[in-house]
C-alpha cells in the first residue's frame, strides 16, 4: 500500500539520465503542480524507452519568476541557461521541484507491463497523480 502522495511525470530520457546522474536536482514547469515535499515522483521515459526508470522524492518547491529560479536552480537544472529561458518563455512564474534521493528502479516498467497493471494506461502529458490503490505502486511495491 502506498505511503504519502505519488505522482509520474514524463520526460525525455537526457533529463531522466541527468536525475539519476544528479546533474539536474529539480524538476521545472511552467504551471504549479500543486504538490507537496515529500511527494515521490516517479519518472517514465518517453518513448523509444517507454518505461518507468525511477523515483525522487520532492524535498521542496518552489514557485517564482524565471529570472529568480535560474539564479537558484540554474546550477542544478540540467539545463544551458538558453534551454532555460526558452522553457520558460512567456510564463510570468513557474515552478521547481528540488528532488531528493534519486534513485534508478532495479528494473524499470515497460509500458506493455504498466497497460497490463492499469487497463487503458497512458503516460501523462504533464503530470498524473497515483492514489494509493493504483496497481503500480503494488508493482514496485519491493522497490519503495
């Protein structure tokens, strides 16, 4: 049974490889996510991968200009400081999750495997919210 809130949130495999190697330690959007630290995030690769790879857990957030969460987070986003901006054009404010204990899965959840577990499964665009029944968390229940 799972234990606190979980999300899955998609990205490419560069910014998932860049997680798990810890040179990118926060999480960027353009909208608030209305999560809270201590969320675990768990991360599927967008295809070819197609698969969920690994979990962080969200050790805070924060919502401010751009300008101000590049002179935080720049550092540690992963990102050239024109990757940056350009994410962020147009947006007044956005947001930065800081991840904590990033950590690959074992063996990572096909997305045949995650169809199988919840019927009709598709990766989230921007970010799905997984209550705690959602056979997922049963599935990589060992690796929490």
């Amino acid at each position: 049974m799972a234990k606190g809130e979980h999300i899955l949130i998609s990205l490419s495999r560069r910014h998932a490889d860049n997680i798990f190697s810890g040179r990118k330690q926060v999480e960027l959007r353009r909208r608030s996510m209305n999560v809270l630290p201590g969320t675990t995030v768990w991360v599927y690769v967008k295809l070819p991968v197609g698969s969920v790879v690994g979990r962080a857990k969200v050790g805070a957030v924060h919502a401010s200009s751009p300008a101000t969460l590049w002179r935080r987070f720049g550092s540690i986003s992963g990102l050239s400081r024109k990757e940056f901006f350009d994410y962020f054009e147009g947006v007044a404010a956005g947001v930065a999750l800081v991840l904590e204990n990033a950590q690959r899965l074992r063996s990572s959840l096909s997305l045949d495997a995650l169809r199988e577990l919840a019927d009709g499964f598709h990766p989230p665009q921007f970010f799905a919210r997984l209550g705690e029944k959602h056979p997922f968390l049963d599935a990589v229940a060992p690796t929490r």
